[in-house]
C-alpha cells in the first residue's frame, strides 16, 4: 500500500523545502519507501474533507490503506517505527533519538516560527525592530545550548536518526538570517543533513511541485 | 529500578500543576509506577550537571537505570512503550494517539506559550494590548479546531490516552483567561482529565512539593 501525502499546490517558501511536507518526504526517501502526493490549495485546506483528516487543517497528512495521521513529527515516528533506517535498534538509544525530535519541534522550532510571525504579521508595527530584537535573543540562547551540546559530533545522538532530520529541517528555517552562521558546527551539521542523498531527492521533488518540473518530465 | 524525575524546587506556578513535572508524574501515575523526584533550583539548572541531562536547562529530566531523557513527550512515550494504560494496542490508533501528543505539544500549546511569555516579558511596552489582542485571537482559532474535532466525545480518539494527557495539561495553562469557557465541550474535556485518580495524585503531590507538606507528613 503507497502511502499519500499532502503538500501545498501553491508552495508559499517557491519550494526552498520549508513547508512541513519537506520532513516526511526526506523520512520517506531515508528509508526507502516509495509514497504519492496529492497537492491542496488554501481554499481545500479549510473544507470538512481537508479537516476530517487534519483537525487543524494544515498540512502535511498521511494516508496509508485506513490509517490517516496529522502531525509531521508523528508521520516520522509512525514511518520510523515500520521502517529500518531512522531510528537506533537499542531501546535507550532509540529513547533518545525521540527526545531529539520532541526537542527538535518544541524547545528549538517556537522560537523560530515566533520570529517568522512577527516578521510577516507585525513587520508594519511601530514595536516591530524592538520587539524582533528580543526574538532573536531567544533563538540565539537555543542555538547556543544546542551548539553545546553538539559539539564536534557529526549527529545528535549517535548515527543519524529522525532526531536530526528534525532538528535540520528546523535550523533551514534560519537560512539567510545570518544567526546560524556564528555557530560553525551548527552550520556544518545543517549542511551534512542537506548533503544525504535522501535529502536531496526530497528537496528536488517538492521543488519540483513549484517549478512545474515534474510535470514537464 | 524506579525512575528518577526532576521538577523545580521552587514553583513558579506555586503548585498549580504547570509545571512539566506534572505532566510526567500523571503519566507514571496512570500506569502505576512508582517514581522518585530530585528537586532542582534555577542555580543548578544552569549548571553542566544537570545540562549533561537536559542540554536547554529545563525540568523535567528523567532517569531509569543508565537511560537519561529529556522533553516531556519522549518521557512520556517512553513510559507508554514500557507499560499499559497510555496508548491503545491497535497500530493504527496507536500511531493517531501520538499524533495527539504532537499536535497538543506543537499546534495547540505554541501560541498560548507565546502569550503567556508577552503577558510576562511584554506587559510594560506600549505594543502589549494591541499584541495580546492578536495572540488572543491566534488561541481562539486553535481552540475552535479542537471543539469541532472533539464534538461531544470524552477523549479525543477512543479511550483515554497519553494525547488527552497533554492535550489537557496544555489547556489547563488557560485557567483563568476566561477564554476555554467559550467551548464548553473544551471546559468539561479539561475537567474529565482532572477528575481522574492518577491525575489527582499527581496534582497533589507535586502542590505537596510547594507547601511542603510532604516533609512534615
């Protein structure tokens, strides 16, 4: 049974692998496993049938025979756990990994996506350069933690598990924004996620949704 | 081998429960484990000790054996994995009621952070009402999608599992705003949680830690 996905028709980042269909596409080439995607506008997005299958309609959702999930991080985990490839045999070691990708979505992307809100949302604010400046601070205080911890390991935990393919596709966020550039390992770990050639073959296909490549070919 | 947690020796919250201790004591209480807790002060959370077992100096941590684990989540998936009671057997409604857990942790509970932190950080700025409004209004939508989808059931996906657990913890951070009164079905879901046994003893024992009454017992 292929499983589907969903992913915006209309890509808002023009397919620089920001949206969240990004992470379970990369899961999915890590382990093998081949899926379809089947592409919502915004206005689809809102309707019942959208919702039935994401409460808070948004995307991605995962349909496999008559299972359907909501929830990037629980996509990951639910392929992690029928595939080999993301995450560690060892119960610890696996254990660990998953508290990588709960770190990953909720101790290091809020901060993020709290500073991409104000610069969408509130860019037009009088408080807005103000208020931008303490956000940063908050990224830069995670950043440094998780450069910490790092340290000059090449992966979290370990070999590479669904913790780090979390945590890069997290960081990307922060691409142009010249924070993650004053932590070189930070970098150099963003770069050897994005140098797996899982990686790439997911970032090309949701590129290729935006370019009209595929459907050209 | 019985667990170890970390909670904080001084609660901010003064016992109230929101603490992320509280989160895993109801877990380990659901499923019957018996658990120890180390008490931590903000001095020490800024320590390399306790950074060894938390790398972003948060609570809680936990400890079984040589496993050390971080992120309220993964410990309480973690604990689901090793014990009945928090996730159903059936893959399918298992791999839904982690979605759950994810979509309590990073859809619902980020923009109530996040106005909590404007209420703490912002309430001085000349931006804080006009912001509050919005962020207001960004919660109202998230609690909007949850009423719909909770409908006039008791738990969010069947039985009782480790979703509900963080789902209701989350919503508990808005005692007191006036605004999950607004959905009754939200307000009688919190309560169903709050009603049960190992909720009950969780809430206690970790007020017991703020006013000290588990010493003088």
């Amino acid at each position: 049974m292929t499983p589907v996905i969903t992913a915006f028709e209309d890509s808002p980042d023009r397919g620089e692998g920001q949206a969240r269909d990004m992470r379970v596409r990369w899961a999915l080439e890590e382990v093998g496993q081949p899926y379809d995607v089947r592409l919502v506008s915004f206005e689809e997005m809102k309707q019942p049938a959208h919702r039935a299958l994401h409460p808070f309609g948004q995307i991605p959702t995962y349909q496999e025979g008559d299972l359907a999930l909501f929830e990037s991080g629980a996509i990951i985990l639910h392929i992690a756990g029928r595939h080999v490839g993301l995450l560690p045999d060892d119960p610890n070691a696996r254990a660990r990994a998953i508290a990588w990708m709960f770190a990953a979505l909720n101790t290091v992307e809020p901060p993020i996506v709290e500073c991409e809100a104000a610069m969408i949302l509130e860019s037009d604010k009088s408080w807005h350069e103000e208020r931008l400046a303490m956000l940063e601070e908050r990224i830069r205080v995670r950043l440094g933690q998780l450069s910490t911890r790092l340290g000059d390991a090449d992966w979290l935990d370990g070999a590479f598990s669904a913790g780090d393919l979390l945590m890069v596709t997290v960081l990307r966020r922060l691409d142009g924004w010249d924070m993650l550039e004053k932590f070189p390992n930070l970098s150099a770990y963003v770069a050897r996620g994005e140098a797996r050639p899982a990686y790439k073959r997911a970032f090309a296909d949701q590129l290729a949704v935006f370019t009209g490549r595929l459907l050209a070919d």
